[in-house]
C-alpha cells in the first residue's frame, strides 16, 4: 500500500529550509554575477532596472550644481532603453546598480538569513498543524450508514478533516494496530430515509440474490481491472488473500 504522507520532524525541516534558503538566495541573487548584466551609461539597458524608494541624487539642469532630494517616486528603466548620461532616472538607476554588483559577502548572508528564518516558520507550522489537520479543498463528504437487515438508512452530510494527531489515532485502535490517518466529518445535514429502496431492490433478501457461480470472481475483476502484463487471475487471487490475513488491521 502506498503511504500518502510523509512526516518530517525537526532534523528533516532544518535541512529542507537551509536547502530552499540556498535556492532563493541563488534565485535572488545569481544575475548580479553576471558581467554581461551590468547596465552602463551610453549602452542599451541589458535588464529592467528598479530602483526602491528613497534619497535621489539630481543634477539642476540650468545651474549644473548636485543635490540630494527625497522624491517618492519609483524608477524603472524598461530593458533595451538607451541609458543617457544626462537623465537623472539613468544615472541613479546606473549608480544603485554599481551598488549592488557584484553582492558582498555581508548581502548573501543576509538573504539566505532572511529566506532561512521564513523556512523556518513554513516548517514550524507545518510540524505543528500540517500533520495533525489537514483540511481538504473540496472538503464536502456524504455517508450513508447501511445495517445489513434494516431497511432504513442513515445519510450524513458535512465536512471532513484529516488528522493524523498521535493520541486520536491511538483511541481508534483496533487489533493493537493505530491507523495512520483518521477522517472527521462535521455533520451538516442528518437524513433518516426510509426503507423503500432497499424493499424494492430486495437487497436483504438471499433469495432475490444471483448465484455465486453466475457472477464473475473478485479476483478475475481485479485482472481484468488492472490489465497488466504479469496480472493474472491466480496472481490477483493470491495478492488478495494475503491482504485479506496478513494486512485486515
């Protein structure tokens, strides 16, 4: 039987976030090693650049003096544009580049920090409710509770939730065997219906039923089923049995 989880604990969610920081942080900053990326003035613009708001030093164009002014304004250079020496969004977009390429040891450090701690608290949470709880999207289940000689049936409506919380799944033992995963359903809607479908259909009735030996058998609709190489009846048959004494709990 295949399993569907896989639980990670503590060990397992440090090595899964050092690995997903190194990746962001080589996402993030991989093009600014790339010497063929590095804008220059007089040159077509080879990446998009964007500079984050904050201090602008402008160039007054009539007196030709410098000065530093807080303008709340975002620059972006779309790619391919002609960097001109005399525009003051190119020269800024150009300066903060020369900044940040290529990155110090102190930048990479920061950011597979920052990408690690955020790791960090993805795996948290997952260890803490991604375990135990896991909703499902689309969460709406039916139950219908047939009692082998009773006419009348049980319908349930609502919404499950699987758990895999330790201390469930021990009270849900049978045979000392905990299963590994529990279904709650939140009833919604409760319908008794009563017992003219199953009167009809005759369904409790042995003697309505068809002959043994007219149907096919379990294990020859387990070959026709799967229809692999390999797959025969008495492979089907023995695959069941073993399941059927070895696996029932």
């Amino acid at each position: 039987m295949l399993r569907t989880r896989v639980r990670a604990g503590a060990a397992a969610g440090l090595v899964l976030s050092l690995l997903f920081a190194g990746l962001f942080t080589i996402v993030c900053l991989a093009d600014l090693f790339v010497p063929s990326l590095t804008p220059m003035l007089g040159a077509p613009a080879p990446v998009t650049l964007r500079v984050p708001y904050g201090p602008r030093i402008t160039q007054d164009a009539r007196g030709g003096h410098s000065q530093v002014s807080y303008e709340h304004a975002r620059i972006i250079v779309p790619r391919g544009t002609m960097l001109d020496d005399n525009d003051d969004d190119h020269r800024a977009a150009c300066a903060y580049e020369s900044l940040r390429r290529p990155p110090t040891l102190a930048r990479i450090i920061s950011y597979f920090s920052l990408y690690f701690i955020l790791c960090q608290m993805v795996m948290a949470y997952l260890r803490r409710f991604g375990q135990s709880r896991v909703r499902l999207l689309r969460p709406q289940v039916g139950l219908l509770f047939v009692i082998p000689g009773l006419r009348e049936t049980l319908r349930i409506n609502g919404h499950a939730t699987l758990y895999t919380d330790a201390a469930l799944l021990e009270s849900l033992s049978a045979q000392g065997k905990a299963p590994q995963l529990a279904i709650v359903v939140e009833a919604q809607e409760v319908f008794l219906h009563c017992g003219r479908a199953l009167i009809r259909s005759q369904v409790w009735e042995t003697a309505s039923w068809p002959p043994a030996e007219a149907l096919p058998s379990a294990p020859q609709i387990f070959a026709d089923h799967i229809a692999l190489p390999g797959v025969t009846c008495d492979v089907a048959e023995e695959s069941l049995e073993e399941s059927y004494t070895t696996g029932l709990y």
